[in-house]
C-alpha cells in the first residue's frame, strides 16, 4: 500500500512510522527487530512506543520464541488509522489513474490528426508530442 498519510498528517515521528508499518501489516505480529529495520528506528525507541502503544490498546502482544506486536484488529482506533490509510491510498490511485486516462486519450487525439495527415508531431524528450507545423509558424 505505502500510501503514509499519516506522516502528511502528525509528521514523521518515529511513533508515526511505527504505526504506518503496523497499519500495512494489518493482522500480522512483527518482533521489535523487524519493527525497528523496517522503520529505521532503534530497538530501544521502538519498545518503548510499542509499549505506550499496547497500553492504550491499540497494540497487541503475541508471545513466543519473540514476543511479537500487530496492532489489535478489534481496537476502534486501529481500524480507524487502517481506513485512513487505505481511503488515502485508493484516492491517489484514483488520481493516478485519471491522470493516465487523460494522457492516453491525449496521445489517441494526436496519433489520430497524424494518421490523418493534418499534422506532423515528433516526440520531445520529456515524451510528450510538439506539433512540427506549429513550431515552424
């Protein structure tokens, strides 16, 4: 998904990466080492906001060889970060598709004035189409 508008919201706090990490996880448990490499924060820091986090619920434990944290799929709050996230990613989706439609329908209006022989395009650098005729005027 990767889409951090929580980052675009609150900053990029180390608690903020954390989560985001948590939220593209959802229903996984990671250890504090996979926590702290995937975010680029140190073990130390991770544990404590894991901790903080656990308190107020939105985290959960899983014990074992390593105790491992996903967030607690049945905490409000975590669902609600887990929907800003997703809603955030399927609108620039949305953005990005639309933006692809518009340029493909560009190019379909160009390649259909050159097949007709109206006029004479080249391609710039940057890909986009320079009308030859009007350039020469």
């Amino acid at each position: 998904m990767t889409s951090y508008i929580l980052k675009d919201i609150f900053g990029d706090t180390k608690r903020v990466r954390i989560l985001e990490e948590l939220v593209e996880r959802w229903g996984e448990y990671l250890s504090v080492s996979e926590i702290a490499r995937m975010t680029d924060v140190s073990p130390n820091t991770v544990y404590a906001h894991i901790y903080e986090l656990e308190e107020l619920g939105i985290i959960k434990s899983k014990e074992g060889r390593a105790t491992k944290y996903g967030l607690n799929t049945e905490d409000n709050r975590a669902q609600a970060i887990a929907v800003i996230e997703d809603e955030e990613y399927l609108r620039k989706i949305d953005i990005s598709i639309t933006e692809n439609e518009e340029q493909v329908i560009l190019e379909k209006s160009y390649l259909k004035q050159f097949e007709s022989g109206l006029v004479d395009f080249e391609t710039t650098q940057d890909g986009q189409y320079q009308n030859l005729e009007a350039e020469a005027k």
